[in-house]
C-alpha cells in the first residue's frame, strides 16, 4: 500500500463533517477504528501483531526478544478538532518506510517495530501521553485508576468497554528495554521549516510543559435581580486571570493559554457558581516556566479575593524539558546529511509540544524527524503537509531506519 492509498483510508476515520477536523478520542469508537486500521496493516505485512499491557499497539518485524529493536511510530488519537497530521503522519509514514526499505531489499540486522502509542493527547483524560507514560512508570497505576473524562467514566472503565483488560496496566520495562532507538517522525507545529526552506528537519529539544486546574468558586444567584455590588462572580477573577496569563507569557517569552472551561450552572441568565480554567503553559526552560505560572496564580489569587471567590489551583500534569539523546541525533543528522531531499544540513529545531518521544526519552535513545508544515497551524482542521513532504519525509524515516537497523 502507498503513502497515499494508507492516508486516504485513514483519513475519513473520526472526522467531524460540520468542522473538517478530527475526534479520535482515546478508546472511543473512532479510536477502536483507527486501531483497527492500524492492526490491518500490520497483518497485511506479515509483521507481528501486539498490544501491549497499557494498550499501545506494536508490530514487529523481526524477534523482539532479541533486543536492540529501532522502533518508529507516533499515535493516531487527536485532540477535539484536530488536525489530520498530528501522530497519524507519524504511524502512516513508518509503514511507508518499511515498505520502501522491503522495496530497497536491505538486510535487517536488528529487530525494527512500528508502534501505536495510546491516548497521547489526552483530549478525554486530562492527561496527555497516557500510553507511554504508563510503560515508562511516569504514571502509576493509582494515578492512572483516578483518571476521568467528562461524563465521569474512568480511564479503567473505558478500557473495558474498548475490549482491553484494565488490569493489566502499569510499568512495563522489560519491553522498554528491547528497544535500542526510538525515532518518532510528526509534522511540524510551528513554521521554522517554512522559513528554513527545508522539508524535513531533526529534534533537539521538547519544552517544559504542564497543564494547571484553576477552580474559582463562587456563589450562583439570578443575573437580573443580583445588585453588582451583592455578586460574588467568579468569571470576573477567570477573565481577568486570562488576561493576567497572556501578560506573563509575554513578559518571559514563554506561552500560556486557557483553552478549557467548564462553567456550572452554565446557565445564560445565572450567575457562575463554578468557572474551572485549565491553564497550558509551556517554556524554554524550567525557571521561565515557573515564572509563569506563578506569576498567573499570584495574580489569580488577587482576583479571586478582589470578588469574594475562592480559588484551588491543581497541577494536572507536568513533562519537564526534553533534551534529545545527542549521539542519535548526530546519527540521524549524518544519515540525512547523506541525502538530496533534506538538504545537506539538516536543521535541529526545539519545539513546545509535547511526544511520546519525550516521555521515552529517560528511558529509551530518542529522536525525532519533523515534516514541513507551510502554516505551522496544528490542533486545528487547518492543520497541513504537503504531499510531496510527507514523501519526502517518508524517505528519511526509510534511510535513518536503514542506517540504525541495516548496519
Ligand atoms: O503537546 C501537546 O499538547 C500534546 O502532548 N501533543
Ligand atoms: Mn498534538
Ligand atoms: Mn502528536
Ligand atoms: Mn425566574
């Protein structure tokens, strides 16, 4: 199957027909699909098929228990409204790859797996990269068990009625440890590849990043009848504390967005009771990020007491700053080097969203390939890549597999 014939058949799995984008929330139906696909296509190939204990797909070529595997894949969940590109670019071009390296007869001198990790981006949890983060131990199983989306089904309870057996989900090292090299290759999420004129470019580091619950709580009451006076309004410490997030971003250089509320009653004509603010902020460094968000939380605190309204603020999650292995990424930068269509430097760019590669990047030798995307847009429908890129970048994830798993 051909890059283009795989894209086209994944692409009308969980896409919203009203915004063009995409809803492939973990272990939901739409996930169940993308799932299936991606099990499809590894038995189509011939490769072994397995899920492992927390629910991230593999396919095998080769005996994984000979160790030292190159391992390549990304995910295929999005966020609400996503984009096409965000992790499915990642598992569709791995599959390309190795068509192509079966297509170059090359002789495999080590085990190579193609990997489906599950719910990276955390759209129904709360948590991003829950799939890896498991395996790695950077999530426990209590912490895990915790985990609810917003109809009040839990991470468990979810598994389950997706088919997949819940108990068995925790550290999973020794699979960790076949792995020699992961390379995740994603689209881009920022434009420095546009402007560099590249098509493809290699990983140096993932920012800090985290995601903080603010609950200004405040008193319910009747929009027409309550004096401003007698209101204790906590969307009036939320607003402000937006506000106050974007000035701090601005100030460290750094970003910080509210892209979640929840309001209860949520009622038109009553005053909130509850406005729940998810703060995501992310920086170069951890002392900038601290900054940050100490800085919005001083300033949150003021606006709550300021309106009478009570104010918890909860760290939901937090992946500190990823330094990608530097001996792979020479590798990669020299293998690349080699080639045509990447140019014969390879641009190194940082990036602020978070990966699977990061989370196994304590664990496992990572690295990353990034594909051009012309308008740096993503988590959005408007997210893109050129065809002829995602070939391109096809053919890079195909010489660096070839270079690390044909020596
Ligand atoms: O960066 C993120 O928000 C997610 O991990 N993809
Ligand atoms: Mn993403
Ligand atoms: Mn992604
Ligand atoms: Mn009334």
């Amino acid at each position: 199957m051909t890059f283009h014939s795989m894209w086209a058949e994944l692409l009308p799995v969980g896409r919203s027909s009203a915004s063009g984008g995409y809803r492939r929330f973990a272990w939901t139906g739409a996930d169940a699909d993308c799932r299936d696909w991606f099990r499809a296509q590894a038995e189509a190939r011939g490769l072994t098929y397995e899920v492992d204990r927390n629910g991230n797909q593999w396919a095998w070529l080769g005996d994984p228990a000979e160790g030292d595997a190159v391992v390549t894949g990304s995910h295929l969940d999005s966020v609400p409204d996503g984009g096409a590109f965000d992790g499915p670019l990642g598992v569709v071009s791995s599959f390309a790859a190795l068509d192509e390296l079966r297509a170059r007869h090359v002789k495999f001198t080590r085990p190579v797996a193609i990997v489906n990790f599950g719910d990276e981006e955390g759209a129904r949890f709360g948590l991003a990269c829950v799939g890896s983060r498991l395996a790695a131990g950077q999530l426990t199983v209590e912490q895990a068990h915790r985990l609810t989306d917003a109809d009040g089904i839990t991470l468990p309870q979810a598994m389950e009625r997706a088919g997949y057996d819940p108990d068995t989900i925790g550290p999973d090292p020794e699979r960790l440890s076949r792995i020699g090299a992961f390379v995740e290759l994603h689209v881009e999420q920022g434009r420095a590849l546009d402007l560099s004129g590249d098509r493809v470019g290699i990983a140096s580091a993932i920012w800090p990043h985290g995601r903080w619950r603010f609950d200004f709580r405040g008193e319910a009451n009747h929009a027409g009848t309550t004096r401003l006076v007698d209101r204790r309004d906590p969307m009036l410490s939320y607003a402000e504390t937006v506000l106050a997030a974007r000035r701090e971003a601005q100030l460290a250089g750094a970003v910080a967005t509210f892209g979640k509320i929840s309001v209860e009653p949520n009622g038109v004509n009553a005053i909130p009771s509850l406005v729940r603010g998810w703060l995501d902020s992310r920086a170069a460094d951890q002392a900038t990020l601290d900054t940050v968000v100490t800085g919005v939380e001083k300033a949150a605190r003021e606006y709550a007491e300021a309106h009478g309204v009570e104010l918890d603020v909860v760290r939901e999650s937090f992946t500190p700053v990823v330094e990608f292995e530097h001996a792979l990424r020479d590798e990669l930068a020299r293998i690349l080097g080699r080639d045509k269509h990447a140019g014969l430097t390879v641009p190194v760019l940082g990036t602020g969203a978070g990966h699977d590669a990061g989370i196994l990047s304590g664990t496992v030798p990572t690295a990353m390939l990034f594909v051009r995307n012309p308008t740096g847009v993503s988590h959005s429908p408007a997210e893109y890549a050129a065809e002829d890129d995602c070939v391109a970048g096809v053919t890079a994830l195909a010489d660096v597999l070839e270079g690390l798993a044909c020596r």
